[in-house]
C-alpha cells in the first residue's frame, strides 16, 4: 500500500498485522479527489486509523496536522513508524478506543475541519455496527469546525438511514466500499407562536 499523490506521493506505507481490510488505493483516491481543497491547511481526525493511511495522505496533500487514533498497540505503532519513513510533519498517534476519545477530545476544545473514520464493517446481523455507533456519538458534531466534513467508509451492503445529528450529502459506492460523506445538521429554526387573537368586544 502506498501514498497517492502529495509530496510523500508513491512511498510505502506498513500496514498492522491487525487490519485485515486496509483503505484500498482507489477508495482513498476517492475521498481526497472530493474533498479537493478542503485539505490543504485543514485539521485533520483520522477514527480507527489502522496503518494511518488516510490521515498521512491527508499530510502529504497539505494538511497542517493529522491525529490518528487507533485502539490497537501494533497498529499505533506501525502508524509511527509511517510518520518517521514519509518524514510528513503535524502528525500525531493516539492510541486510544475511537468512540471513549470523543468526549475527551470535546474536552479539550478540539476542533476539526475534516473527520475520516474506517471502522470494521458489519457483515452479520451480530456484528458490532461502529461506524453507527459513532454517528450515535453526541460529542463527535462538537469536533466539527463550521463547514466541516466527516468521510465514514461502510459497507456497500449498509443503507444511510435519517440521523437527527447527520445530513448525508453525498454517497459512492467502490467494489464492497460505500462512501458516505456527511455534515453537520443544521436545526430547524424555531417558530415563534403567533399572538392569540383577541376577542372582538
């Protein structure tokens, strides 16, 4: 697996012994293709960052700073070691589960303007639906800088279902990737009650 494009654009990237299904060349070509010059000077949150694949292509692009967050140890630390090779500054490795963070981050006043998130996908009714779980998050819309974009991979077979947190604005499909590219949503303005009218006397 390598970089696409940017001024790290072709090295190879280590990928953890632990993901068994990293971001596909063409799918990460997808996101950063859309977001176009979003990236550039954007701060970047990359949620179950894996090999950090998606926050260091947002680096190459020019993003100013990219934290990567992954629960596993193996996977934090091929993550470093991917900085160190691509030499690509403003990266940061937090290793940490991606939903309990949330509210930390909040905490602590961070802001992004550009969130990507790979979690596992759902295969059977069994399975843990993350990337659900984190949309069902009320912290993570408070990370978000005004016209901000958060990029969450699913699986082709998972359908967009109406979130009271979450506008979807755009959706792709690549092989057994979807793409759902989301925004804020914005409330509903408040309709102030008319004055009851008075009885004619």
């Amino acid at each position: 697996m390598r970089l696409i494009s940017g001024s790290a654009g072709g090295l190879r990237l280590e990928v953890p012994k632990s993901v068994t299904r990293p971001t596909q060349e063409r799918v990460r070509g997808a996101v950063f293709n859309a977001l176009a010059d979003r990236v550039p000077g954007s701060k970047v949150l990359d949620l179950f960052a894996g090999s950090g694949a998606l926050g260091l292509e947002a680096l190459s692009r020019g993003a100013s700073s990219a934290l990567m967050v992954d629960s596993e140890r193996g996977a934090c630390e091929v993550i470093e070691r991917n900085l160190s090779w691509t030499k690509l500054k403003g990266g940061k490795v937090l290793c940490a589960d991606a939903l309990r963070v949330l509210e930390r981050l909040q905490a602590q006043g961070q802001r992004f303007d550009l969130i990507v998130a790979d979690p596992p996908y759902v295969h059977a009714k069994e399975d843990r639906d993350w990337g659900r779980e984190m949309l069902d998050q009320a912290a993570l819309p408070d990370l978000m800088n005004p016209g901000a974009v958060l990029v969450l991979e699913v699986s082709w077979r998972t359908r967009w279902r109406e979130h009271p947190q979450w506008e979807l604005l755009r959706q792709r499909d690549y092989g057994d990737a979807r793409l759902w590219w989301l925004g804020r949503a914005v409330a509903a303005p408040e309709i102030e009650a008319a004055e009851p009218e008075q009885a004619l006397g």
